[in-house]
C-alpha cells in the first residue's frame, strides 16, 4: 500500500496564488497616502497542531479459526452453514464414532473391576491381619509360660509357633503390598476412563467464542480424520470472530519509531460511508524485512455488523501532537538553504527576514519551535515582493482566523 502525506497540495498552491494576486495588486496600487505596500499577515498563535500520516488499512477477523475434529469419525449431524451467527458453546456437528463408545464403556468397566480388585484385597488385608494377632498371641503365651517354668513347653512346640507367628505377619506384609497394587491398578483404570471420556466429548464440535460462521467443509455422513494424527486432515468449518475487528495498517520505516499505543486515528470506511475515531491497540515492533512497514491494528467494534472482513478503509494517523505549540500558517515559511525563513512585519511596520526553527506540520499549520514568540506578524506568500526594511500595511488575512478556529476544533 502507498504512503501518502496528508498534505493537499492543491489547495495550498491555490492560497498561494491567491496570495500572490493580493499582494501584488496592492503594491502596484500604492493606494496608501505613505506609501506602505499592502501585505498579508498572520499572527503567530498557540493551539493545538499534530503530525499525521494517511495509509489504506484492511479490517480482518479479531479471530479466525478452521475447526478440526479431535477424534476420526463421521459426521452424524451438522448443525450451522455459512453466514450463520453462533454463541460461545453452541454445538457445531456431531460426530458419530461407534469404536469410541465401546471404548469408553470398556474403561467404565474396568474402572469397576478394579475397584472390586481393591475391595477384596483390603478383605484380605483383613482377615491376614486377625490371623497374624491369632498366631503372635499364641506364640507370646507360650514364651511366657516358657519363660515362668523352664521346660513346661516343648521346645519344637516352641519353634512352630514362633514359625507361624513370622509366616503370619509376612502374609499380612504380602496382602497389604496387593492392596496398594490394586489400589494403582484402580488409579490407571479411572485415568483412562479419564482419558476416553475426554475423547468422547471431542465427537462435539462446539464454537470456542461468538462469532461467524465463514465456510463450511463437511456434511451429513463425511467422514473426517482428527485433525491431531493426520495433517492433511480437512477442517469441518471455519469461524471468525466479527463482532470486534481489527484495522491492519502498514505504518513506514521513517515513522515507525513515533507509534504508541493509544495513538488517536481518523478511520474513513468508503464501502459503507462510516466515519470514526479510533486508538492504536497494539503494533509488532518489528519492520517487515520485505516492505520496510510495521504492521499497527486498531480495534473497532462492529455489533452491528456493517463492517465486514476484507474491507478497506483510509487511516489518518496521529504521529506526534502538541497541545499548545505555537504556530503559524505554513505558507508564511520559506525555506532557503537548508534554512526556514519568515518575514516579520515589526511595530513600526516594517519588513524584517528572520530565522526560525519549526517543528510539527499539519496541511495547514507549522509548529514555531524558535525564532518568533506569541502575537508576532509573518507575512503570509508572494515573498519576492518584499524586501528588508520595507514599510507595509499590514492586513490580516482569512489565514489567521482559519488557524484559531482549527486550534479550537
């Protein structure tokens, strides 16, 4: 896209003209009795003034996605077209997926077998428990009695006991290890459930945010591949998000380094006769290596949906802005050698050439950095016919009235 300064040149070379034939009559008149040539002046004001660029811009979906199916399957029912308005949530299609279900009743049941794997086991647990107390009391009896009359208790008796009583306490270690087995069994058995019940709700293709629907891929009984196992997998539909656009615009290298956030814009949409102010919201930092242009959006809402992505629209950009600057009309510059020259017309009315500094340029308006202070008279085109020194009857022209009424605008 083309970069064009928001400068009309037309208009200034007819004010120059027109300048020109002012001037000039007066000076051949010399219907002043002291001889004073007529000039035209302006009065150096303080207002507003900003620096702006005009770019062609393309409005493009806030959000803009191809929907792909999670599972492979077919399509059992499709419900939207193109054109059509959905909400957050709406269900799309649904996919008919007969391995699927068997699968998630699978993982149902295993999810319940080992949950009875657990139950028996901490059973288990249990009765090992009771016939371990059993045995070490026994075993502790005897070594008591064993302990109080030496030789009352046979020694082989002794040892089977102790022996059970170790072989009982191994058994109760040995169904507690299979219970905590179960139990992980139980925990793989619910994480696929988990999973395939996960997979099982991918066979609703639901709308992730508001917005339209702009193609259509698929229809009853298509059978579409999931679009995570096979990258030439086709897309179901795609959906843009259209209540809430972005205006994309190209912004050059050499003005790049002035764009911030919140940077007001003239938006004009010829397609549709609208007229807008909006802000910057966000740029890329970043210069296409190709165009040399930084790509800039400002977000605009579109609730009634009259925009439409694709659009064009013609983006005056505020660069810089001085809220009080002091200003003159820019046909009173001229530049010389590098220089920005001003005539001023003194207290005794007398033409002075004078140096100034300027900043900031709208089409009209030239920011006065220094040089010249507040309520000074620069004589405003036809330069040639003036001279250092040369006594004028200054008139102040239609320039200076237009530049505080845009001050104030």
């Amino acid at each position: 896209m083309t970069f064009i300064r928001n400068r009309t040149l037309g208009v200034v070379a007819g004010g120059l003209s027109a300048l020109a034939l002012l001037a000039g009559c007066g000076h051949t008149d010399a219907s002043s009795g002291n001889g004073a040539t007529p000039a035209a002046v302006a009065v150096a004001t303080r207002a507003p003034i900003s620096n702006s660029f005009s770019v062609a811009g393309e409005f493009i979906p806030y959000q803009e996605i191809e929907m792909h199916a999670k599972v492979s399957g077919y399509v059992r029912k499709i419900n939207v077209d193109i054109g059509d308005r959905v909400k957050t949530g709406q269900v799309l299609a649904v996919l008919e997926v007969p391995e699927l279900m068997a699968q998630l009743q699978g993982a149902v049941a295993g999810v319940g077998h080992s949950r009875q794997e657990v139950q028996r086991m901490q059973n288990e647990v249990m009765r090992d428990e009771a016939q371990y107390a059993a045995l070490h009391a026994n075993a502790q009896r005897l070594e008591d009695a064993n302990r109080a009359r030496p030789g009352l208790i046979a020694q082989q008796e002794l040892d089977d006991a102790q022996a059970k009583d170790r072989a009982a306490e191994a058994q109760v270690e040995s169904a507690k290890s299979a219970l905590s087995a179960a139990r992980q069994q139980l925990e793989m058995s619910q994480a696929n459930n988990t999973q395939v019940a996960a997979m099982s709700d991918y066979t609703r293709i639901v709308a992730p945010f508001d917005g339209v629907v702009t193609w259509r891929y698929a229809d009853t009984g298509s059978l579409v591949q999931a679009g995570t196992s096979n990258s030439n997998s086709a897309p179901v539909v795609k959906l843009a998000q259209v209540n809430v656009l972005r205006l994309r615009i190209p912004v050059p290298e050499s003005i790049a380094a002035t764009v911030r956030a919140g940077q007001t814009a003239d938006v004009a949409v010829q397609a549709t006769g609208e007229h807008f102010t909006g802000k910057v919201t966000r740029f890329t930092n970043a210069l296409d290596r190709s165009t040399r242009t930084m790509q800039v959006e400002i977000d605009v809402p579109n609730d009634a949906y009259k925009l439409q992505p694709g659009m064009y629209a013609n983006v005056a950009l505020q660069t810089q802005s001085r809220p009080d600057a002091l200003t003159i009309p820019v046909q009173a510059v001229r530049h010389k050698d590098g220089k920005a020259m001003v005539l001023v017309v003194d207290s005794q009315n007398r033409v002075q050439s004078r140096e100034i500094q300027t900043g900031l340029e709208d089409p009209n308006r030239a920011e006065v950095i220094s040089g010249l202070k507040e309520g000074d008279r620069v004589i405003v085109g036809n330069f040639g016919a003036f001279q250092a020194g040369q006594l004028v009857e200054p008139k102040v022209t239609k320039f200076d009235s237009d530049m505080k009424q845009g001050g104030a605008n």
